[in-house]
C-alpha cells in the first residue's frame, strides 16, 4: 500500500500511475470519486451545500474505477469529471462528513482487495494511516499553474492562466483548511518537492522510499 497526497498539480496522477505500473499495484484516484459526486450532484441540480442530500448521494452512487477509466452508475464519466465546474464541485462536497465517511470506506475496500498506489489528499492522514509508504507531493504554486495548464490544452481546452491560478488557490484554500480530513502531511510521510524534477525522478525518488521499506524487512503488500 502506497499513499501518495499533495496540493493540486503537484504531480500525484502522473507519479501514482508510475509507481503502481512498476510495483503491478492498482492505480487509485480518490480525487475522481469525489468528482463523480459533484458530477452528480451538479447534473441532479442538488445543491452541494445540501449535506444530507449530498451523503445519500455519496452513498447511493456507484463508482468503478478501471485503469484510465471512471463510471459513475454505469456511465463513463472519465472525461466529464474534468471540468472546472466539477473541480470546484468535487472540493466543495468534499467538506461534508457524510460524504467523506462514504468515500472513504470505498476507497478502504478497494484497498483491500489488492496492492495499491492511492492518490489523494487524507490517504496517508485518514483512509490508510498504516500504509507502509506514505509520500507527501508538493511543488511550487507557480508550477503547479504551468503543469494544469498543460493538462488544460492537452484536452484542447483554453483558459486564461489567471483564472486557472485563481481556482487552484481558492480550491488548495478549501481544501487544507476544512474541519474533516484537510490536506495535510503526516507525520510519518516523506516530503517530496517535484519542483525542478522530472517524473522519472520522481518516480525513482518513491521507489527507493519503497525499496528501503521492504529491505527494512516490513510486510509490504
Ligand atoms: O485530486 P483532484 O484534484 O482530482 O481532487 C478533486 C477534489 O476532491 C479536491 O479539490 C479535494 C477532493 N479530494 C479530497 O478531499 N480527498 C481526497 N482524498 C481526494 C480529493
């Protein structure tokens, strides 16, 4: 088990399907299943700040996650996640409890089932505190614009980098200083600052932390 969390940008996706593709762990972005419940939530014209609809919603809802791919119900909504309206969404539901403790106990029992390299911002804090590698992905605010805004025009999208600078602060804001389960480092989580990295690096900076774990003699699965 491989928890990896950080800000947004900072390279999570790309890194934890690396790592987990070198390790043949399963992939996981918890980020996306909060999104499909914004997604959800959005399309259903529930309002986000309504709690109680929101947790039935978490709780109802029926998320897949294959490699690459998302289903929301049986719908594949991998692309339709990627929205600006359903990132701001997906931070804004993601301060509701009851949303939480559903997701949360997805992503438990995904865990269980197999070896795997989880994305996110509480994995290391609250889903997997046992995890036995914890990587806290961090990079400077100005290149974590940069490397969204690639992803933006990669998906033939265009935004002007001030907005797109805007709705990443707002959503780091939100996210780091919610009352349940903020992003946060753990204490026992190596810090990795990809500023000035390449994936590759990276990628190789994760799997020496792994490999000393396993030499320590630890049970790793
Ligand atoms: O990783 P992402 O940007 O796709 O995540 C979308 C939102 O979901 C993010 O702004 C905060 C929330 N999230 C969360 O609260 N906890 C997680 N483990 C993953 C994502």
């Amino acid at each position: 088990m491989v928890a990896i969390d950080g800000p947004a940008g900072a390279g999570k996706s790309t890194i934890a399907k690396r790592v987990a593709a070198r390790l043949g762990f399963t992939y996981i972005d918890s980020g996306a299943m909060y999104r499909a419940v914004a997604l959800w939530a959005l399309r259903q014209k529930v309002d986000t700040g309504d709690m109680h609809r929101m947790e039935q919603l978490a709780m109802a809802a029926e998320i897949e996650l294959s490699p690459g791919r998302i289903r929301l119900n049986g719908e594949d909504v991998t692309d339709a996640i990627r929205t600006p309206e359903v990132s701001g969404g997906a931070s804004k539901v993601a301060v509701i409890p009851g949303v939480r403790r559903a997701l949360v106990a997805k992503q438990r029992a995904m865990g269980e089932r197999s070896s795997v390299v989880m994305e996110g911002r509480d994995i290391g804090t609250v889903v997997f505190p046992d995890a036995d590698v914890k990587v806290f992905l961090d990079a400077d605010p100005r290149e974590r614009v940069r490397r969204r805004l690639e992803d933006v025009r990669a998906a033939g999208e265009e935004i002007p980098e001030s907005a797109l600078a805007a709705q990443m602060k707002e959503r780091d804001q939100r996210d780091s200083t919610r009352a349940d389960a903020p992003l946060a480092q753990a204490p026992d989580a190596a810090y990795l600052d990809s500023t000035s990295l390449t994936a590759e690096e990276v990628e190789e900076a994760i799997l020496k932390i792994v490999r000393s774990r396993v030499t320590n003699g630890k049970d790793f699965s």
